[in-house]
C-alpha cells in the first residue's frame, strides 16, 4: 500500500448552534487516508460518524457549520472554500454513497438522465458520451444489461440494485475519495457481501480510497484496511483493522465487540456497555466515555489526547488495555 | 389503462344519474316558476294554460321521467324564460367562463409556483414571510368584496383597467375570444385576477410545503453530492417532485374556478354562465339551473378523469403499477 496520503483531516470541528446550544458533533477529528485505502468510521449513532463524512463533503446545513480544523485532499484544503468551488469538488474530487438505497435516487428521473447529469455538471461532454460512460460505470458495478437499465427508473431496481447504481453515479467522475455513510445497513447480508466484494475490487484496481462509515464491526473487518471508533465527536482509538478487533485498547472499543453476538463465543452472555451516549448539548469535562467506563478515575476528568501506541495505532485514553489482553472478560456467565 | 378508463367512464356515469336526480328534486321544492311568468291580471284559466305550457301540470315522476329520457339524448329541456334549449344557452355562454377560469389558472400557476419555491427555499427569509403573509389575506378575503375593492381602486379612483364586459373580442373557429385583442385582455385582467387569488394561494402554500419537505430527502442531499448547480436541483429534482401534488390539487381546483366564476362574473359583468345562472336562479328558470348544474357535474368528472391520466404522465410508478395489472 502507497504511503502518500491522499485526504489528511485535521482537528476538524463540526458544531450545530441550536437554541438549546451548541451540539459538538466532531469535535476535533483527525485522521488520513492512502490511495487505495478503505478506512472504516466506526461508532454508534449519534457519535458524529455521519456529520464527519458530511463535513467532508461540505454539505453540512445549518445550523451546523464546519467551525475549525483542515481538510486536505490531494493537497488542497477544502475549509472554508466557497460554495461554488464545494459544487465543483463534490462529484468530481470526492463522492458520496448514502446509507437508504430507496431514497437516495430521485423517483421521478431515469436512471441516465441521473447519471448523465452527474457527469455533465463537471465536464463539457457530448450527451452521447456521458451516457456511454454511464452505460460503463453501470457495467462496472455488476449491473446486467446496463443499456436496458439506463432508462429505467429507479423503482424498477431492488434495493441492492439502486445501491449499485448510487456507487455507480458516485464513480462516473472518477474521485480521488468515496465516503460511504452506511450504504450496505439497508440491504440484506446476501446483497450486502456482493456489494463489499464490488467495492474492494474498485479500491484494489483504481486505487480509489474509502471511508466506510459503519456500526457493523463484522463488515468492518472483512473490508476495512484501518479503522476508526468514534466517540462523542473524537476518535477514541484508530489502528489496522485485525490489530483493533483482535487486541482494542480502549475500554469503549472492547465494550463495541464484547457486545456483538459472535461465532467462537458461543453460549457467553453478551456484555454491553452500561449508561447511555452522553448528550452532545452536555458534554462532561474530561474523558466523554468516563461515566459509562469501568476503568475511570480521577484522571478521566481531564481529556486524554490520542496518543501513538505503536507505529500504527493510536488511542485517546489515560488506561488503555494491553493488546494481548483477551478480547472478552469474565468468559462465563 | 383502456380497462382504467372504461371503469371510470362506468363510474363517472352513475355519479351523473345520481347528480341529475338530487338536482332535479331539490330545484323542485324551490318555489313555483308559473309565477314568474303570470301577471295580476290573468285569471285561473290562463294560469293553467301556462302551467300546462311549461309541463308543470303533470306529476313530478312523469317531469322526471321526461327529463330523464330526454336528457339521455343530450336535451335537458328549453329554458322557461328564452324559449331556447337550456344546454344551449349555457353552450353559448361557456366559452367566456372558461376563459376566464384558464386566465385565472395560468396566474395561479405563474405567481404561485415561483412565489412558493421561494418561499420554501428560504423559509426564515421577510419576503417568504410576506409571501406567506398576503397567501393568508389572500385564503380568507372573501372574492366578492376584493373584487369590489378592485374595481375602486383599478377602475374607479386609478382608472387604469375597465370594470365591466368583455372587451374587444375576437372570432376563433366561432368562438369569441377576449384575450387576443388589447382591449379584451384590459378587460379580462381583473375578474381574472379577483378569481385568481384563492388559487394562488393555495398553490404558494402547497408549493412551499413541497419543497420544505423535499428539500430535507436524501434524493436533494445526493443531488447536491453530485455536484450539481443549485439552479438544477430546484428545477428538475425538486420541482418535478413536488409538481405532482400541485397539478392534482390545481386540476380538481380547476372545477370549483369554473363553479366559483359565479361571483366573479355577476361583480364584473362577464357575460359567462356564471351570470347566466344568477339571472335563472332569480327568474326561477328550472331547466336551465338544472342544465347548468349538470354542465358542471359533468366538468368535474371529465376533470377527475384527466387528472388521473395526467398523474399517471407525471409519476413512473403510477404508470408501472398500471401496467403490471
């Protein structure tokens, strides 16, 4: 895998100033992506994973607003552009693949008509061209007898369907980056696996890269390169993906696994994380896991930083476990 | 589709047979016509000369009965008043009244869609709130009196439009027509207007709701993630999107423009059936209030049905859940 990063966020600050407050969604979100690279966002609602990707986008709405921090793709800083340079980047730099396969596509427009756009909105091309292309990208996608399909509507598709045609239209321009807020949660596992098995095939061969914004640790781990847990706005802990599943250094990271049903723990009570996601409106000083975590002390009142444990991982707490710990505690019930 | 259409034409019959009777009966238990057309001095003899004349002599049943059977053959009866055929008075009328009622469509359609956009792309805005504000004024201002409010202002003290009549018109395929002549679009321009300002109200707020609905769907959000220019997003995903209710709501409305010229016609003395009506009403002319009602019952019908075919145009997955039967 290449090294160059091709979109590096910094510090990124997301605020929503709504009349009972200002709601930190990110707060200070830092990562970077290589070509080629899928990185998985990973956390439970309402943790910001959404309005990352949105702010990556530029298509935060008030009363939200990208209050701090950079976005760098290719090189190129993307805060504070205008809003006609954000409509030149969007499609064309970096795309956007929705979780609701069903409401994503306009119902009343073709399917080319969709596509053709997408493409022309960026590019000075003869229809006949755009469609031609659109007729590959369909192709592309595993989508049989894209000819056909091209003028049809989107109701005429299932749901698996629909979601190739989104990532269809989301690679017609060829971006250097595809963020994907959750777009295989609506789909059954049958469909969902094609779509994974599509999508790294994309990345290996392009060498697209891809945030893959998602609460399934499992489909985390079958197509994730390195993955990120976000928490309250912050990344909580970041690494390759086999070393964060396998060995978790954040007490909030080993709640996410400990709490989904798996194949070799069969018979163990599920553990689950006690509490509830803190407020956004209400933040606790300090460490924003604290009051649901076993681990917590005095030192938890003040916010640790994202600390390098090793050359590849990073974790953002004052007791990290050990990475040889074993995953699951207690181990009977 | 031809199934469709066949049972709605089987439907739409039945509402008329059924219309046709409730009117009929209830204009008959609404006073007695031979007194409009007998003077003091006539004695008994003469009156039932005339109410013999009229048909008026025989049970109401056997009234029907010929009603009916004569109706079937598109006769509904010669007015009291014009000795014409009724149907044929409205007939001659009709062209003016829908006219006017086209008139006040095209400015419902041309204020109220862009008025609504607007108003629903920018809701904290103080234009949209004015908008929203005179949508109001104009959903409870009752027609009649801004109608009269108008004509003070427009042709009394500015006197820049007349008040009265049709104008110059001009002689199309043998229909007269206002709207081709300067003359006859002065004159058209206020009851035009006056019938107009419920319907542009209505389609400001149903417009607005539309788009503060759509522009919240994931569809708008994806349109704006492909990079698209604001101008194309409003007007193709959005407006195609919320053009669906608009048109349904703006074809049924189309009857009640038509039933609603009444009003509009007798303040500015626009010789449409609406006037027509007013006159038979005051002069007890049952066969062409009865005629003239079921003109309009059969305008709805046939709007109802082009409504449905039309909505079917507009929305894919009307058209598909058609076919697939």
């Amino acid at each position: 895998m290449s090294k160059s990063p091709v979109l590096e966020v910094e510090d990124l600050k997301t605020h929503f100033f709504t009349k009972a407050g200002v709601a930190r969604a990110v707060d200070g979100v830092s990562f970077s992506l290589a070509r080629g690279e899928v990185l998985g966002l990973v956390g439970e609602s309402g943790s910001g994973k959404t309005v990352t990707g949105f702010s990556l986008m530029g298509l935060v709405d008030p009363p939200g607003r990208v209050v701090g921090g950079s976005i760098r793709l290719a090189g190129e800083e993307l805060v504070g552009k205008s809003e006609r340079d954000w409509r030149s980047l969007r499609g064309r730099k970096i795309a956007m693949i929705f979780q609701d396969p069903m409401m994503t596509l306009n119902p009343v427009l073709r399917v080319d008509t969709q596509m053709i756009e997408a493409i022309r909105a960026h590019e000075h091309v003869s229809e006949e061209a755009a469609r031609e292309r659109a007729r590959a990208a369909l192709a592309r996608v595993g989508i049989p007898s894209p000819d056909e399909r091209l003028v049809a509507y989107p109701h005429q598709f299932s749901g698996g369907m629909r979601q190739r045609v989104a990532i269809a239209i989301a690679l017609l321009n060829e971006p250097e980056v595809i963020v994907a807020d959750e777009p295989t949660t609506a789909l059954d596992v049958t469909i969902q696996a094609q779509i994974l098995y599509e999508v790294q095939k994309l990345c290996a061969e392009t060498g697209l890269a891809m945030i893959w914004i998602t609460h399934d640790l499992a489909v985390v781990g079958g197509l994730a390169d390195r993955v990120a847990v976000m928490y309250a706005g912050r990344i909580v802990e970041e690494g390759p993906v086999g070393e964060v599943l396998d060995g978790p250094l954040h007490p909030y990271t080993r709640g996410l696994i400990g709490s989904v049903p798996s194949h070799n723990q069969r018979g163990r009570r599920l553990t689950q994380i006690p509490g509830m996601a803190p407020s956004l409106l209400a933040l606790p000083p300090g460490c924003s896991f604290a009051a649901r975590c076993p681990r917590a002390d005095a030192a938890c009142t003040q916010m640790p930083e994202l600390v390098s444990a090793s050359d590849r991982r990073g974790v953002r707490c004052h007791h990290p476990h050990r990475p040889d710990e074993p995953a699951y505690e207690g181990g009977s019930a | 589709m031809s199934v469709f259409i066949l049972r709605r034409l089987l439907q739409s019959a039945l509402v008329m047979v059924a219309m046709a009777s409730i009117v009929f009966f209830g204009i008959h238990m609404v006073g007695d016509p031979v007194y409009m057309f007998v003077s003091p001095d006539m004695d008994q003899a003469d009156i039932e000369k005339v109410t013999r004349a009229l048909g008026l002599d025989r049970p109401i049943w056997e009234q029907f009965w010929a009603f009916m059977t004569s109706a079937i053959q598109g006769d509904l009866g010669q007015s009291f008043v014009f000795g014409e055929s009724a149907l044929g008075l409205i007939v001659q009328r009709m062209p003016a009244t829908l006219e006017l009622a086209f008139a006040a469509l095209f400015l419902a359609i041309v204020f109220g869609i862009p008025l609504g956009l607007y108003a629903g792309l920018y809701p904290d805005s103080k234009t949209s709130k004015t908008i929203m504000a005179g949508s109001i004024l104009g959903f409870s201002l009752p027609t009649f009196w801004v109608g009269i409010m108008m004509i003070m202002v427009f042709a009394v003290v500015l006197g820049w439009l007349p008040s009265t009549g049709r104008g110059e018109t001009v002689d199309v395929f043998g229909i007269e027509l206002s709207f081709l002549t300067l003359d006859g679009l002065q004159h058209l321009a206020l009851p035009a207007l006056n019938l107009a300002l419920l319907k542009i109200s209505l389609v400001i707020r149903l417009t607005r709701a539309g788009t503060r609905e759509a522009m919240l769907q994931d569809y708008i959000k994806f349109a704006r993630a492909k990079g698209l220019s604001r101008s194309r997003i409003v007007g193709v995903h959005l407006l195609k999107n919320i053009l669906i209710p608009v048109v349904t709501v703006l074809g049924l409305e189309f009857g009640s423009l038509v039933a609603f010229s009444v009003v509009t016609e007798t303040i500015f003395a626009w010789p449409g059936m609406g006037k027509l009506l007013i006159e038979s009403i005051q002069q007890l002319d049952r066969p062409v209030i009865v005629a003239y009602l079921m003109m309009i019952v059969f305008l709805f019908v046939v709007i109802n049905l082009l409504v449905d075919i039309v909505y079917s145009l507009l929305d894919p997955r009307v058209r598909l859940a058609d076919r697939g039967n």
